[in-house]
C-alpha cells in the first residue's frame, strides 16, 4: 500500500474531478462521496479501518474545512495556532506553547487554506498584497503572510477565541481581577466613562472588552468598528456592527476604521466601541469621545497606562493633523476617563495590573490617580475616584 499522503493526494483529486462545481453541494454529498471513492479504493488495495476513518476525515476537512489545521480549530484548549510555511506548526495549549507533530504535505494545500480563509472574510491575498487580516468563522482572528514578504514560506497566525464569551464572572474566578474592581468597573461603564483599555500582545484586551461591554445597558444603541470583527457582544438588541474592507482588484475602494468613525457619528450612538486604534484612528475616537458619546470603549498596545498616553499623542500626529502637542494632550485629557491595562505574568496568567483615572490636564502634564493596583498577588484599592460627576448623575436618575 502507498504511503498514507500520497494516497490521500491521489484521492483528493479524484473526489474534486467528480464534485459538480456548477451548484451548490452539501456536506452530506461530499461526505458520501469520500465514501464511495474510499470504498472503491479499498477493493483495489487493503485498508485498515483506522486508515479509512483518517481519510475520511481528513479529506474532508481538506475540502469543506481548513485542511490539516481543522483539529486545532476545534479544540477549545487551543488559543493561538501558528503556521510557519509547509512543514512547522507551533499550537499554544492552555498557555503552553509547542511543535506540533503533523504538517501541511504540500505548498499548495497550505495556499489552498489560506485562500479559502481570505475569500470567506472578502479579502484578498497574494504576492501584490501579501499581508491581510482576516477571521474565521468561529470569530477567530488571522494574520496571513504570504511570499515574497514571508521568506520561509506562507505565514498563518490564527488567535482563537472561546466558543462562549468569557464574561466578568468568569475572569473573577480565573483570578484576572477582583470582585470589587468588578462592581466599580461595572458602575463606570453604566454612567458612561470613557473607558481605554491597554496592554500588551496576549494579554486579554479583546477577551475584557467584551466583558466589560456585557455592563452596557441594554437599551441603548451601540456601534462596534473592527479591523476584524471579533467582538462577541451579546444581550444589546439595538446593536450596529461595522468591519473595514481592503481594496480590491475589482476596483473596490478601501474603507478604513477613520471612515467607520466618521460614518458611525452620522448613525445616533449612544455609545461607540472600537475594537482597537492603531493609527490615526486615535484622533477620530477621541473626537467622537468628545462630542457628547459617553461611555465609549476602545483597546490599544503599550507597555504601560502611561505608555499608551504617549502612543495615543503619536497616533493623533500619524493622522497628519498639525496640531500642537499641548491640544492634543488636552483632547486626551478630557476625551478619557479611566485606562484600565492588562499584563500577562510569567505563569502566562492575564491580570489587570491597574485602572487609572485622568483627572485632567495642568502644568503640560496628563494627571493620572491609580485606582487600583497589582501588588504581585491580588489587585487591590489605592485611590478613590475623583471625577465623580458622572457617577452622582446616575446614582440620582
């Protein structure tokens, strides 16, 4: 008997050569026809029952899913899947990361998958535009790479979130936080602070975003802006989802998280969440911040509360608005309220490490009050909130 992949190669092509392209064929017709091609072939040559079921599975996942990788889609222990070219796989499980024993048989069914990942999020990859975010449709987020950019071949980075949104409760209980920094974070984001969460890579800010946007009071209305959709916000009937859009050949203008900004200030929110800034993003979210949206929400990298000020000054100037560094503090000033940042510790665990308030601007200097503080066991009080205005103003509704 040939060796296992070569056999399955041969029988891939055979099945795609007898699959009518020209309608619509459903799961159970492929699936019987992997079965029909395998039985046939198992009267030419012996095959164990164990190779038959791997077959089975396999093609199938090669042709209806993501090929070799489909496993770890659906493992829920996995969190991050990364494939470097054909032949290594490296798997995060459960905060541990490895080599994973099996790899892609071919540069062309690694191309395969990542076509079919780009086309069912509208995206488009290839050697003229060989970078491209996109998700899946478990909402997991992609990064793909491709050649000339990628030198040992296609790159997938795959960031897999929960089947079911980690909320408040459940970070308590992971140890991510506090009960108490739950309760005053839960009362900030119903009297409509603005909230700016930071952190670095991995540390959980999309997975806190959702759970803090759980507090959000049902009956408003709210607009999220993704580069790629992968907030899971649940429970908010009036809820507006907007994603960007890369150009395309076909002569499709791109649209960029600044037009959603903009688009979505035309669209009555209440409250805007966006997904993270990274650009000149920054300066349309601090205006729509400042122009009476309380209680917007929005992520970004830094090392440090104070770190993502500084990033956040920077990203307004990427804008191309030649503004003065001291307006631009003072827009972030009183466009923000509370940064709440998050860390992940060398036991690979994410905490929030400290929510701090800006309590305005004086001297050339942001002022910040630390609220609560990761004493290296628990995050604990330090400071009472001093802008309490908007906080009074729900209390007496």
């Amino acid at each position: 008997m040939m060796d296992f992949e070569s056999l399955k190669n041969d029988l891939h092509e055979d099945i795609l050569s007898k699959i009518d392209l020209s309608r619509e064929v459903a799961d159970e017709e492929i699936l019987e026809l992997i079965e029909e091609i395998i039985n046939t072939k198992g009267m030419e040559t012996y095959l164990p029952l164990p190779v038959k079921l791997r077959l089975r599975s396999e093609l199938f996942d090669s042709i209806r899913k993501k090929g070799i990788i489909q496993p770890l889609l659906d493992d829920q222990d996995v969190t991050e899947i990364m494939v470097n070219g054909v032949n290594h796989i490296f798997v995060e499980r459960k905060g541990e990361l490895f080599e994973w024993d099996r790899n892609f048989d071919s540069l062309n069914s690694l191309n395969d998958v990542i076509q079919q990942i780009a086309a069912n999020s509208n995206r488009i990859v290839n050697e003229a535009s060989p970078i491209v975010d996109a998700r899946l449709e478990n909402g997991a987020r992609v990064n793909i790479v491709m050649n000339p950019i990628a030198l040992n071949g296609p790159i997938i980075t795959i960031r897999r979130f929960p089947d079911e949104p980690i909320d408040m409760d459940k970070l308590i209980c992971l140890g991510a936080l506090s009960h108490e920094a739950s309760l005053f974070l839960k009362d900030l984001v119903v009297s409509g602070y603005n909230i700016f969460i930071s952190g670095g890579t991995g540390s959980g800010k999309t997975t806190f975003l959702n759970a803090l946007s759980a507090f959000i009071p049902k009956s408003e209305r709210v607009i999220t802006i993704e580069d790629s959709a992968e907030l899971q916000i649940q429970g908010i009937p009036n809820l507006v989802r907007l994603e960007t859009r890369n150009a395309n050949v076909e002569g499709c203008l791109p649209i960029s998280i600044r037009d959603l900004i903009k688009s979505a200030l035309r669209m009555r929110p209440d409250r805007i969440v966006v997904g993270e800034v990274r650009d000149g993003a920054a300066f349309d979210f601090l205006q729509a911040a400042n122009t009476g949206h309380d209680g917007s929400l929005s992520t970004g990298h830094a090392n440090s509360a104070r770190d993502m000020l500084s990033r956040l000054e920077t990203m307004v100037l990427m804008a191309g608005m030649e503004l003065p560094l001291v307006a631009i503090q003072r827009q972030i000033a009183s466009a923000i309220d509370i940064i709440v940042h998050l860390g992940r510790l060398r036991d690979k665990s994410r905490k929030v490490l400290e929510i701090i308030e800006i309590t305005g601007y004086e001297d050339g200097e942001i002022r910040l009050s630390t609220l609560y503080a990761f004493d290296g066991e628990r995050l604990k009080q330090v400071g009472s909130l001093k802008n309490r205005e908007k906080l009074e103003r729900m209390q007496s509704a």
